[in-house]
C-alpha cells in the first residue's frame, strides 16, 4: 500500500489522471515541477489521508475545489505558480493547515484571505457616478443669475422713469426774474421799494 507518491520533475504533460483519486492511503502527493495543465481535478478531493498535497510549478487552470475542505488530515497544500483563479476554500480543514501565503504565489486570479487579497464579491461597490446634469446645475444658476440681472436692470430704469424720478425739473424762473428786474432798473413804472427777490410785492 503506497503512502508515498513522488513523480516531481518528470516532464509530466497533459490533465492530472483522475486515477490518482483512487490512491485513498496516500499521505504525500507531490507532482510539481511538471507541465500538468487543465483544471484541478475534484477527484483530489478523494484523498481522505492526505496530509502533505505539493502541485506546484504546472500550468493548472480553474478554481481549487472546495472540496479539499474535508481533508482532515491535510496540513499543506502547495499550488503555487499555476494558473489558478477564484477565491481559495476557507472552513474546515482549509481552516487549520499552514497558512503560508507562498504555497498560493503566482496565481494571479486567486483571492482569499490565505493570501489577504479581497475577492470581488467583497469589496464595497464603486461609488456611482454622477449623472450628467448634476454637473451642469451651478451653470444653469449662474446663466439665470446673468439674464437675470440685465433685465432688472432695465426694468428698474423704466419703473424710474415712469414715477417721474428722471423727469426734467420744472423751468427756472430765473429768465423771469431777469426780465423784471430789468424792469426795475429802466424804471418803467415799478418804484423800487415793491421789489423784493423773487416777485414783486408791495411793503
């Protein structure tokens, strides 16, 4: 009964053979340093004895299966520089294995908080951006204050006008007074002592 299985460095291509799934007595399972491709196979979640699972250094695709959450008996898990995505299983023995941030490197689409990187789902959501108009409010207010202000101006003007606070001042009597002074002085009648400025009145 192998607990054994060692095929790192071999140049091993193609998918993990699901027939690796029926080796339920295997405590270690490394098979990095290969060029393994496609996506992680469920079937790993079989491994009921599985303590040490090392799939490193392949081309592996997909998501890492929550199943591998009941593995009680798991305490690493090393799939670094592959090409995996999605968030990383958490709970249960994915929960209590060594949480070393360098067994998930080089997996750019991977997020989880083994790696303390955020997974969309649980970042707040962008703040929304403003509709258009709300930008062009101020210029709406600030072209009603603009074609406001000239026309009450002139509408101030014309109510001005109309109360007469422009109206020319009645005509100076001062041609008048002339006139009668200069009456005064010929002598034409008028004696001296009924002028006074402004009219003519008798003492």
């Amino acid at each position: 009964m192998y607990t054994l299985l060692d095929l790192s460095n071999n140049q091993l291509s193609g998918q993990i053979p699901a027939s690796l799934g029926t080796l339920r007595a295997l405590k270690l399972l490394n098979i990095s340093h290969n060029k393994l491709s496609g996506r992680y196979q469920q079937v790993l979640g079989d491994l009921e004895n599985i303590e040490t699972l090392d799939l490193s250094h392949n081309k592996l695709s997909g998501s890492i299966p929550p199943t591998l959450t009941k593995l009680q008996q798991l305490t690493i898990l090393d799939v670094s520089n592959n090409q995996l995505t999605g968030r990383i299983p958490d709970g249960g023995q994915m929960g209590t294995m060594v949480l070393d941030p360098n067994y998930y490197a080089n997996n750019s689409g991977l997020c989880g908080m083994q790696i303390h990187v955020s997974c969309p789902e649980n970042e707040p959501p962008p703040p929304t951006k403003p509709q258009e108009h709300d930008y062009k409010e101020p210029w709406f207010l600030w072209e009603g204050v603009w074609i406001g202000y000239p026309v009450g101006l002139l509408l101030a003007i014309g109510i001005i006008f109309l109360t007469g606070y422009f109206t020319s001042p009645p005509p100076s009597n001062a041609a008048g007074i002339a006139h009668i002074v200069q009456i005064v002085q010929s002598g034409d009648g008028i004696k001296p002592e009924y002028w006074i400025e402004g009219g003519l009145h008798k003492q």
